[in-house]
C-alpha cells in the first residue's frame, strides 16, 4: 500500500506532465492548428485528470503514517494553478485567434 508521500509525488509527477501539455496547447492555438493535434492533446490530458481523480481518492483512503511535506504539497498547488491559468489562456487564444483548422478529406 502507497503512502500519502508516495501519492502526493505521483500527483505531482502527473501535474508536471499536465502542465507541460497545456503548454503545448497554449502555444499551439496562438494560431490555428489541426484538429488532430488538439484531439491528441486532449485525450493525454484526459487521461492525466483520470490519474489524478484515482490518486485523489487513494490519497483520501490511506491513513496519515508519516507527514506530509509542506514543500510537496505547495508545487502541487502550484501546478494546479499554472495548468488553470493555462487553460484560460487557451480557451481565450480559441475564441480570439482563427480557430481550429479541419482535416483536409482526402479525395
């Protein structure tokens, strides 16, 4: 069984990874992109959220043992804040900027 220090450095892990894709997204819809690449970030995303919920509820269910660093718990709350300001600034580049390009079919 995890403790509540090995989770939390997971969660942290995982929030780097999270911020680090919502950089790319930032960047990307600064000006158009394609589809694809905004559904491939997305999923990523997703499944980094889907980590994090587990984790969240593991952390909930494990008995305090040993306690937990000040300093850890602190980036996490960082990264928490940097992937939501970056995830304003995204859905803001979006609604100002060309948008987002579409697949061209194949004839």
């Amino acid at each position: 069984m995890s403790t509540q220090h090995e989770i939390l450095i997971e969660m942290d892990k995982i929030l780097e990874q999270l911020v680090q894709t919502a950089e790319r997204l930032c960047a990307l819809s600064k000006h158009g992109f394609e589809e694809d690449e905004l559904i491939k970030l997305q999923k990523a995303q997703e499944q980094m959220v889907n980590k994090l919920t587990t984790l969240d509820v593991a952390f909930k269910n494990v008995p305090l043992k040993d306690g937990v660093e000040p300093i850890l718990r602190e980036s996490i709350d960082q990264k928490i804040e940097e992937f939501q300001r970056l995830n304003t600034s995204f859905i803001d580049n979006i609604k100002t900027s060309h948008g987002i390009r579409r697949p061209k079919k194949k004839k």
